[in-house]
C-alpha cells in the first residue's frame, strides 16, 4: 500500500512518501507548539495563580530526496515541488488554508512555510529538501461528515371563522429537525449551510446554542455558516454559481449564540431549522468534520 502525503494547495497538489513516488520521504516530525499560558505569580505568596492556557498550531517537518534518476528530471522535479511549496495564490489571500492529509486519511490545515532545498548532487538525478507545513492548531481532522434536515411541514390548516380579511392559507412558521452525530475525540467546528426559500432562518442546537438570521433566501439562494476558528464568516451564494460566495454582513442577528458558541463535542444532537417557508422545500444541510489528537 501507498504512504503517501498530500498537499492541497489554493491551485496545486502534491504527493510525497514512499520509495514509490517522485518524492521519498527520509523522515518526518509533527512537533506541537509551545503553549501559551496566562498564569500569575501570587503576590507575596508561593505557587502560581493559574488562568487561562491556549494551545498553539503544531509543525509538520520532512526531510525528502528528489528520486530523479537523471539531472533532467531531478531539476523538473525538484522546481515542481518547490512551486507548490510557496503556495504563491494562497499566501496572498488572508484566512486561506492549506490541505495536508496525511497517508492514513486524516488532515491538518494550515500552509506550508519553510523549504530549503539541496542541489548539490542533482547531475547524479537527487537532491533533498527539507520542508516544513504550519498547522494552524494541533489537531487532525476525519472525513466530513454530512447531514441533511428536510422539511417536515406542521399540522396546520383550514380557517377558522370569526376571521378577519385578508386571509392567508400557508404552512405558517415552520420547523425542522434532525439528528447529527459528532464523532472525534474532541469538539470539532460544524459548517451549516441553508438553502432557501426561507425567510430569517434560526438554527437551533439543543443544548448548545441558537443562531439567528435576519435575512431571505430566494428559492435559488443559499446561506452558508462558516464557525471554524480560522474562519467564522456567514457568506451567501446562488446555486446556479455554487462556488462563488458573497460576505453577508449583519446577517447574524445579536439576539442568539455566536458562532464561537457552537461548538459540538463528540455525541448526538437535535437541530432545528426554524423559518417562513411556504414551499416547505427548503433544507439544512450540516457538514463536519470530526476532530482527532492524533493522526
């Protein structure tokens, strides 16, 4: 079986790993980083007063060899590797993230920095690099996993007299629920994306936190809610051009959680979508990706 890394890149990819591949991996290190902690020294008195800890990203080290063979490829090799090392579009866009997966599955996000490349044998067909890839925290994510809350319209209907003009028939109010389950050893960060039509959604996480909008989607709009720390943007987009999104300030409204609040930790949760929906078409999908300590 391949052991092969991979990074992803705004516009490239990569592999690295075994005998196998272009790029033979001698060795490699993933180093946590130093922890920052807000401790104080207690006034006249022994110990510490402990307060806060923050966990930094961790560092991914490889010592590589071009597995060229003959001066011209080692040198093409050597180039293609060293483009998609200085992620040229990503490092210029604030926030954007690099991929690095490692052979068993899991990923780490983050970009790659250090890449100090060696030459001095490349008429031989090799050359080494060393390299290094910034996570932007210490954790290993799993495979996205996806959950999709339909519509269910409520028992609603008929008008009842006395009534007053005018009258309106529709399904009212509506709520969705569903079931999700968070797998991981630690809290990962969900990604929920609403599609409309629907007017001022509300995600509600039963026993963790409520997220209110104040805003409508058209039958062709969806609202995407990014709550992972290195993002934490609510963007809209169309779904005939799914791919480009629109920041959507003000969406948000105060009266709920914020999306530093909804964290989800390993287990089972209700979630309901609340909103005026007529069609009763509209969804909710939520998108996860499991967090591990570990790779």
């Amino acid at each position: 079986m391949a052991w092969d890394w991979t990074l992803t890149t705004e516009d490239r990819q990569i592999t690295f790993g075994d005998d196998e591949n272009l790029f033979v991996v001698d060795s490699w290190s993933v180093e946590p980083g130093k922890l920052r902690v807000d401790d104080r020294e207690v006034p006249r008195g022994d110990g510490l007063r402990f307060g806060q800890d923050f966990r930094a990203g961790q560092v991914a080290s490889f010592s590589l060899w071009v597995n060229g063979g003959d001066e011209a490829t080692a040198s093409a090799a050597l180039s293609e590797f060293g483009a998609a090392w200085r992620n040229d579009t990503g490092r210029r866009i604030g926030g954007a993230m690099a991929t690095l997966r490692h052979p068993q599955g899991r990923c780490a996000y983050g970009r790659p920095r250090g890449f100090t490349p060696d030459s001095n044998r490349i008429e031989q067909g090799w050359a080494k690099i060393k390299a290094e890839f910034e996570c932007v925290d210490e954790l290993w994510y799993g495979p996205e996993e996806v959950t999709e809350v339909s519509f269910v319209p409520p028992a609603t209907g008929g008008l009842e007299f006395p009534a007053e003009a005018p009258f309106t028939f529709d399904s009212g109010p509506t709520v969705r629920n569903g079931s999700v389950i968070v797998s991981g050893d630690v809290a990962s960060w969900p990604v929920f994306e609403i599609l409309g039509p629907v007017a001022n959604p509300e995600i509600d996480i039963i026993g963790v936190g409520r997220l209110v909008f104040r805003t409508t989607l058209a039958a062709d709009q969806f609202l995407v809610v990014d709550t992972r720390p290195w993002a934490r943007w609510v963007k809209r987009g169309y779904a005939s051009n799914p791919t480009v999104l629109a920041a959507l300030p003000g969406a948000l409204d105060a009266s709920g959680a914020r999306l530093s609040d909804v964290a989800l930790q390993p287990g089972a949760y209700s979630i309901l979508l609340r909103g005026y929906d007529t069609t009763g078409t509209a969804k909710l999908r939520v998108r996860c990706e499991p967090a591990f300590t570990s790779f």
